[in-house]
C-alpha cells in the first residue's frame, strides 16, 4: 500500500500531516532547542565553576536556610517551565499523527514488528529531540494506530538518548570513555530493549500483539482538500483534548515526585553513596529509573555530581538512566503497553545502567575523571592588605636623566653581538603567536643547545637542532611537536622521569577573538587548541605527547603564561608549577576596570611515575585575591547575586556565552623558584599584572607541601605590571638578587599624538601609582642575607646612559607634575629578561625586552614602545646602557656597520639620524620571550628574543608573523667555565633530581694579587617570561686561569667538591652517591 496516493481523503490527510510536521518541528527547534542549549551551557560552566552547584533550580550545598519544601517546589516549578513547550510539541505531533498522518478507523503499518520497524522508530527519534517524558505522547499515539511495541521502545530510547544534541554535547563535556559509554547504552537500548520485551511479554512469535492490532478498513472517500483539513483538524483538536486530559495531570504530578527524590541528593550522599564502586553504581542506576530530567539536563546534573565528587562509574550509570526513563516515562507507556511491558522496560534500564556504570569501574584504570570542565574551587577572604612601604635605601640617589649627552664610558670595550639571518636556519621561520616563549635546551644530549619556540593555532612549534655551524634546522615535524590545533604561549624543558634527557612542557592559550573565556569551549577542537601539554622525550630525536595519562582532568587549559620546574620538597623528582593569565580576549580591556580578574596558577607535584597531582590550592600557591584598591587605599569590593564579596573581581561580568569571565585571582604573567632565603628549599615568587607582587616561602615538611605568603611580611607587596624575572647575584655577595620587569614609565612621558586618557580603576599601573604601594617601575632588589629582607635599589644605582639610544624619560620629556624617575627606573617596558654575564668580565650583565599592545610600526605601538635594553654590569653595582654598542636592539633591518661608520669620532646621532638607520623605538618590534645558553660552544653567552605576531601599516593594515632574533655573542679574550650538573637520580635512582634543578654552585679563585673571589650561581629551569635559560651554569672568569675550588650543594643535602680546575672548558659535575 503507498504511503501516499491523492486519490482518497486518508492520503490527503497525511500530505497535510507531514507539511505541519515540517512547519513545526523547525519552529520547536527555533523556540526551545536553541535556546536550551544556552541554558545547557549555562548551567554546565555554573557546575564547573563550582559557584554554587547548581542544576536547574537544584542546588547541592545550596542555600543552607532553604526548607526542603522550598527547595522541592523550586525545582520542581522550574522543571516544568523547562519542559512545557517540549511537552506542547509533544502533544501536538501525537495529535498530527493520530488525526492526519494515521487517521482514525486505519491502524499503520509503517511502525512493524521487527528489525525494520526498530529501524524506522530510530530514524525519526533524532529529528524529534524530545526527553523521556515529552516523547510519551507520541509514542502513545504510534501504539495505539497499531505500531509495534519494538518500533515505539526505539523512538523512546532514541529520542531521549541517541538525539544529536546530546551526542554533541556529551562528547564536548565528558571524557571519551565516560562519553562512548553513554553512546554504547543508547544503542543497546535502541536495538535491543525492544526486541527483549516483546519476546517476554508475547512470546517467541508475537502473535498475542499482532492480534491486538485493528483491521484496516479501507476509505476511499475522495473530499477535497479543504474538507479534508477540516476534517482533520477537528479530530486534531478532540485528540489533542484527551490527551492532554489522559496525561497531563500525571506529567506534572510525576514531574513534582522527581523533584521530591532529587532533593536528597547532597554532598553528604554523594560521599557516602555514590563512591567509584558497585554500591555506587546500583544507587546510581537506581535515582536514574525514579527522576525525569528534561532533554540534555542529565548532562549538567552528572557534572556537578562528578565535580562534588561521585565517581566516574556511578556517573556512566546516572547519565545514561536519567536520560531513558522515569515516572512519567513508565505511567504514561502503561496506557498502551502491558503493565508487565513496561515493568520489563523499566528493569531493564536500570540493569544496563548498573552494567555501564560495572564497565566503567574495570575501566577506571584508564579513565579520566569523567569531564574536561574542571576548575579550582576560588579562595575567598576578606582582605587585610596593608600599605607598607618595601625597604628603601638611605643612600644618595642618582642624577636624573639628562637631554644633555655626551659619550663616556668605563673601559667598556667589548665585541658586539651578531643577529644570525633567516638564511642560518633551515625549515619554517615564520612566529604568528602572540605570546611566544623560547626555550634554550640541549633535548638530544649531543652537548650543543638547541631550542623550541612556540607558535600559534594552525602553525607548528618550532623546534631548532644545532648543526654545529650557526646554523639551526626545524625538526618539529620529525619530533612530533608540530601539532597545528595547539594555541601555545610559554614553555619549560625539565626532565620528568629523571632519564637523563628534558621533557618539554608547553603551555596552551584561549583563542583570539572568539569572545569566549576557556568556560565557553564547546567542543574537542576547541579544548585541544587551549590545553597545556607535557611531551616526553624518547631519547630518539622524537616525543610522544602524555598529556592526558599525566594529569587526567586535572591538565590545564586556562590561558597558560610561564611554566616552571623545581623539587619543591626535595624527593628527586621535578614538580611543575603553570601561571594563568586570561584570555586575550579579555585582558587589554580588565586593564582598565576595577574587576582585574585571572585564572588560577596550577602545581603540579611529580608522583615519579610520570602523573602528576595538582595541589596548588592546598599548598598555598593557587593565586590570592586581586588587590584593587582605592587612591585612598580602601577595598574595591564586587557582589555575588549570593551577597559574597570579592575584591577586584566581578563575577557578574560575562563572555560572549554569558559565562563568567576569570576567577577571583590576578592575572599572572611569571613565576621563578628562587632560594631567597638560603633555607635549601625552593620558594616560589610570582609576577602579577595589575597586582601585587606574589612571593611564596617554602615551609613544607615531610608530612605537607605548603608555601606562605610573604610578600607583606617581606615589604614588597607593591602593585604593578609584573611582567618578567631574573634571579642571579648581581653583587657577588654569595646569595642571589631579583630584577622584575614592569611597563616602565611610559605614562609620565608626554608624547605628541597620544591623548593621556583619564585615570580610572584597573590592572594599569598608572592608576595604581596614585597610591603609595603602586608603580610602573621595574624592580630591581638586593638580598639582604643578615636581615631575611630585600633593599629596592631600582632608583639608587647609577646608570651611564646610551648616548645613540637613551630613554626617554628624561627631564623635559617628563608630564608637569609626574614624579621623575631616576636610575634604573627610568627605562622602558620589558617582558623577557635575564642576567648573564655576557663579556666574561666576573660581572652579572642585564638584558630585557618587551612592548604591549602592537609593534611600533602598527597600531598601539607608540604606547608603550621599547626595543630592548641591555645594561653593562660595571663595579660597585652600576651599569652602562650598551643597547646599540651591542647591536642587540629588538628591531629589525637596522645596518649597523652603516650607523656607527658615518658617525664622526665623538658624534652624537640626533633623532633624525636614528630615524635614517631605523635605531629608533618608532621601529620597535613587540618583544616578549627571552632566553640565554651558550649555542656555538665558545664559552660566550648568547641570546634568542621572540616578538608578537600582528599588524603592521604596510600602506594597508595587514598581518605579519613576529620575528625571532638570534644574537650570537662576539666572544673575547676573557676566560670562563661551563658547568652542567647531573643528579644521581639519572644514575642509580638515588639522590638529586637528573639535571640538578634547585642546586648551588660556588667557583673560588685568586687573582694575581692573590685576592680571593667567590661566585655562585643556582641552576633553575624556567624564569624570564614565557621562556627558560640554558641550564648550564656559564661563569665569567675575567683573566683567571685556574679554579681553586668548585662546591656544588646539591638538592639532596650532599655538598660535593672539586679542586684546581682550568678554565676554558665545559664540565658536568655527576652528583657523589654519599
């Protein structure tokens, strides 16, 4: 018989039925669906976001004065405003098929027994997208014109658990294994439910149900069409009535008995009752079969049920179960189907439900924790920050910068460096990353450096192999770095597995322009592009990403900066330590709002067997509240709709997905691990943008791994645009010292063309210069061993100043009014930095680079230009800016031989010379990563800066990739030592960690005189910003020949020495195994 025959009024009926089905269900989906998925996405990252943990109108640990009646009541109100225009639908296309698809007095023969008409249920099922209870209707409808019982079983299954909505979300929210484990089920119940039911409830031949069914009457009255329609839509309308009357009631009175069981649900049972174990799954199954949920809120519920700690198997089990079936599922089905039918059908949903949830607990060994939307729960504390000043130095301080200049220098004669061209490297040199690191490494031990820079989202990290010759070939594709989803910013090399060769982690940044924060992340692409990972090294030339079997979901995707290594407790493995920014979508803007809002630093502590465990929070390190103050000093307080208040964060400020943007913490740009107080542990310092300064001591014991915040104890809870450190001993005084990068003071510079906006509250540091703790300074502090302190010598060191590129805050440049600032203070922005001694000289050198905002040749780029400073250590803690001696400013295309020889003997080049050779900031590139090592093996240190991608006035606005300079260092006539250490744990398992991360090295000589001098230097992996040294110690020996002594103290507590050793050569001191 054909469907569809216009030759009697039953077909034109259904033509009809199928033209309103068509209209409908598009403009169902326009009203509910889409809108429900925002709702879905919504209720998902509030889950994540652990604010609350909430389920629509459900809340676990929710308002603890609430009445359990208040709560039913609301959640029960809800769950009905949720499924009303489903169950409208619902209705109205089980009216369309009783009264225009199947007209009354014809059964259909279009639903039958068997495979075929499981088939044509499953097949509609999707289209429909109705949860348990909204399917009902329908399916009552199909039965009663005579369906088969195994056809409506697998609409019902379909429609609840295999529609395509959830299948997308399932698989952007779960796990794969947590996510295929619901997809199997559905199947199952698809294929088989119904086919099981019907043998137990008629037998092996069905005949009982086939015998039921009406026999067709045949009608071959031909109405027109408008009679027909007529027709129709009165029986619509009778049908429509008595089913509303039929199912309605007990809908809602089944929707109010769900809310009821829901309700018992609370931290307290999850812990008791829903444990990763086979009692958890039976109580799982179980509240699955006795609660309707509407389509897709299965999906949230076991999300916040997981983040409160149910395990992974309870959770297979609940997802699938809430999603097939419940009260309203099972009464309605009964006024079709056998009452024993539907008791089949229930039992056998809760027995898939306790085998998925079974699967999943012998699978627990290699699952993850269930989802990917995982978060730290936020500190929350009221603010006791005070306005103490840090420790300033009674001493003379240095002359202003003058507009006079002249050229003076202190035997400061010294070969420049060299910027290897593009033609030195072999492969892809192109960066398009905003924030690129680099890292110098030594990654297949053939003991030359090589190095990594990260690229962006559809470009390869870039990983260099030194040939030998000053030349670099791209290996990154070979080396299985070359992943293009991978949005990647800054990155550490630190040995994991103590196997005597560096493992690389990178970390991963949201995407730009999207508008989204990582909480607003769809779907695997997405997550794949922002999540950090951790590559092993094989010791093959390759590496193999272990991301997911390190970490689990506990792997970090929120906007990665710098990542660092130490053995934070000394057992001989490296721990790794991550700072989270925020998007970039979102971070030039909280600059200049009093909500200054990051992510959450991460630390990940080393298990020894290549995972990790994340214990930031618990250790102290997680990241404290943005401080945001007044002029005055007083708090800038934001409200939760709950009342609760956060400093400096405003949780009501959204996404372009409506969800919230960062947590209640800074925004944190570096970290270093850096024994300031000579204890034998590594203590932590932090640099936060907008914020105040971070440093953590290390007071963990053999029992707890915690750090105390110090920075006030300190005096160095200063507010500023932390950018960068460098650690070393700039005076030789046998403990190290800290440089820390700021914006510098560009805002007190008037500059024509650039409009001084008003001052409001936010991260910028001109704001927070207006109270005392405030500046855009760097920060320069000497370690003061007898007192536990630091002195701020930033304004109290003498600095010659470049006569061919001095700063530019000199007197007559300086804004009436502004503060002028002297020595050190007066230079400019800087993101990477690192110190170094660069001429061999015993003396530590400092180089920095760094701009915001865009390259001086684009947009922005006369805001905050810099390119780059590099500062001459001379005796008695001065310097002298040789930035363009040294040929080392972050600008290309300048020709230096050309500069310097149609210079005059004692000429100073005035601005339109420097703008002629491009020595000018007007040409600046847009500086960021910045590392130092040894690359050709001369004993001289070299550098690699990175600078941003982005646009550039090319007589048009177009993008250009950011480029990596190289600067091979001149080399000269003094003498030096390279030391690489290697811990025992490389050995024979026992004490240091492979590469010694954390150990102090002392070099004592005696000069002609017989004066003695000793230097120190701590191997560290990661510092600088988004980048990591060389973790070969290079020292400067001047014209010494001989090494009296070298004393390494070990991490392991072994102090080891080594006597009478020349100089001029490289050494790898292995660690004593007593």
């Amino acid at each position: 018989m054909k469907l569809l025959n216009l030759n009697n009024n039953i077909h034109k009926k259904r033509l009809i039925g199928i033209i309103l089905i068509f209209i409908s269900t598009p403009l169902f989906f326009f009203l509910n669906r889409f809108q429900k998925l925002g709702t879905i996405k919504e209720e998902l990252f509030t889950a994540a976001a652990r604010k609350g943990e909430c389920f629509q109108g459900f809340c676990v640990g929710g308002d603890p004065d609430a009445t359990l009646i208040s709560r039913w009541l609301n959640f029960s109100f809800e769950y009905l405003e949720l499924v009303f225009l489903g169950m409208v639908f619902a209705f109205v296309i089980a009216g369309i098929v009783e009264s225009f698809i199947f007209p009354r007095k014809e059964n259909t023969k279009f639903f039958t027994p068997g495979f075929k008409g499981i088939i044509r249920g499953y097949l509609i099922a999707p289209t429909l997208n109705l949860c348990s209870a909204c399917i009902v209707p329908i399916v009552n409808s199909l039965k009663n014109k005579g369906s088969s019982l195994e056809s409506v079983i697998a609409l019902a299954q379909g429609s609840s658990t295999l529609n395509f909505l959830s299948i997308i979300m399932i698989f952007t929210i779960f796990s794969s294994d947590l996510g295929w484990n619901r997809i199997i089920a559905g199947a199952v119940s698809v294929f088989l439910f119904g086919p099981i039911i019907s043998r137990l409830t008629y037998g092996l031949n069905q005949k009982n149900e086939i015998g039921n069914n009406i026999s067709p009457i045949s009608i071959n009255k031909n109405d027109s069409i408008t009679q027909s329609l007529r027709e129709g839509f009165k029986d619509f309308l009778e049908i429509t009535k008595s089913n509303v009357i039929k199912l309605g009631p007990i809908m809602i009175v089944a929707g109010f008995a769900a809310g009821l069981i829901i309700q018992f649900l609370s931290a307290e049972t999850i812990n008791n009752y829903l444990g990763n174990n086979f009692k958890g799954v039976i109580i799982a199954s179980t509240i699955g079969v006795l609660i309707n949920v509407p389509l897709l809120f299965e999906i949230p519920l076991v999300v916040t049920l997981l983040l409160l700690g149910m395990g992974v198997a309870p959770a297979s089990s609940l997802l699938f179960t809430a999603a097939s079936g419940g009260p309203i599922t099972f009464w309605g089905l009964g006024k079709v189907l056998p009452k024993r039918s539907v008791f089949y059908y229930a039992s056998l949903i809760w027995i898939l439900g306790i085998l998925t949830g079974t699967l999943s607990i012998f699978m627990s060994d290699n699952m993850s924790l269930g989802i990917k939307l995982t978060d730290n729960e936020p500190i929350i504390k009221q603010s006791d920050f005070n306005n103490n000043s840090a420790n300033n130095l009674n001493e003379n301080d240095p002359d202003f910068l003058s507009d006079n200049k002249s050229i003076k220098s202190i035997n400061s004669e010294f070969n420049p460096f060299e910027k290897l061209t593009y033609e030195s490297f072999i492969g892809v040199t192109e960066v398009w990353n905003y924030r690129p690191g680099v890292v110098i490494f030594d990654f297949d031990r053939d003991n030359d450096m090589d190095f990594l820079i990260t690229n962006g989202t559809e470009f390869s990290n870039l990983l260099y192999q030194n040939n030998g010759n000053n030349t670099f070939t791209d290996i990154s594709i070979n080396a299985g770095l070359d992943d293009k989803q991978f949005n990647a910013s800054g990155a550490v090399a630190c040995d994991i597995n103590n196997d005597g060769y560096q493992d690389l982690y990178i970390g991963g940044k949201g995407f730009n322009g999207d508008g989204l924060d990582f909480r607003s992340l769809q779907n695997e692409d997405q997550f794949i592009g922002i999540e950090d990972r951790l590559y092993l090294n094989l010791k093959n030339g390759k590496f193999k990403d272990i991301t997911k079997s390190a970490f689990g979901t506990n792997l970090n995707y929120r906007s990665a900066s710098s990542v660092i290594c130490s053995d934070i407790d000394n057992d001989g493995f490296l721990d790794i330590y991550v700072t989270n920014l925020i998007d970039e979508d979102f971070f030039m803007s909280s600059l200049f709002w009093p909500s200054h809002p990051g992510h959450y630093n991460l630390l990940y502590k080393n298990n020894g067997d290549e995972t990790f465990e994340e214990i930031a929070k618990q250790s102290g390190v997680q990241g404290p509240e943005v401080i945001m103050l007044t002029p005055e000093g007083k708090g800038i307080y934001f409200s939760d709709p709950t009342g609760k208040e956060y400093m400096g964060f405003n949780p009501l400020v959204k996404d372009k997905d409506s969800n919230t943007v960062g947590d209640p913490t800074g925004p944190s740009h570096a970290a270093i691990f850096f024994d300031y107080d000579d204890d034998g542990d590594q203590d932590l310092w932090v640099a936060s943008d907008g914020d105040q300064l971070h440093i953590f001591r290390n007071e963990s014991s053999k029992e707890k791994i915690f750090f105390q915040h110090v920075s006030e104890e300190l005096g160095l809870n200063i507010i500023g645009n932390w950018m960068g450190f460098s650690v070393s001993d700039f005076n030789n005084d046998l403990i190290e010292d800290i440089f820390v990068t700021n914006a510098g003071p560009h805002q007190r510079i008037e500059k024509s063309g650039i409009n001084s906006p008003s001052i409001k509250p936010g991260g910028d540091c001109k704001y927070h210069e207006l109270h005392e703790l405030g500046t855009c300074l760097h920060l320069f502090l000497i370690n003061q061993r007898s007192s536990d302190s630091f002195k701020d010598k930033t304004e109290k060191i003498n600095i010659v100043p470049s006569p061919y590129l001095p700063a530019e805050a000199t007197i007559k440049k300086i804004k009436e009014n502004a503060k002028i600032p002297k020595g050190l203070g007066a230079y400019d922005f800087g993101y990477g930095v690192t110190a170094f001694d660069f001429n061999n000289d015993t003396i530590k050198d400092i180089y920095w680079l760094g701009s915001e905002v865009g390259r001086g040749e684009g947009p922005g780029g006369n805001i905050y230009p810099s390119a780059g400073r590099m500062l001459m250590g001379l005796p008695n803690l001065e310097y002298e800016d040789i930035t363009v001696r040294a040929q080392v400013l972050d600008i290309q295309g300048i020709n230096y031989k050309k500069y310097f020889s149609n210079l005059k003997p004692n000429e100073i080049p005035d601005e339109k010379y420097n703008l002629k050779y491009k020595v000018h900031t007007k040409y600046h590139e847009n500086g960021k990563g910045l590392a130092h090592g040894d690359l050709n093996g001369d004993g001289y240190v070299d550098l690699i800066g990175t600078n941003s991608s982005g646009p550039v006035w090319s007589g048009t606005l177009d993008d250009a990739p950011g480029p990596f300079f190289v600067w091979i260092n001149g080399g000269g006539n003094n003498n030096w030592i390279d030391i690489k250490l290697t811990g025992r744990q490389s050995v024979d398992g026992t004490g240091s960690n492979a590469d010694g991360i954390g150990a102090k090295v002392y070099i004592e000589t005696k000069d002609s005189s017989n004066n003695k001098s000793i230097q120190m230097q701590e191997v560290r992996a990661g510092s600088s910003y988004l980048s990591m040294n060389s973790i070969n110690l290079e020292f400067g020996l001047g014209d010494i020949e001989m090494i009296d002594k070298i004393t390494v103290i070990w991490p392991s507590g072994i102090t080891q020495i080594l006597q009478n050793i020349n100089s001029n050569q490289k050494i790898n001191i292995i660690e004593l195994n007593n």
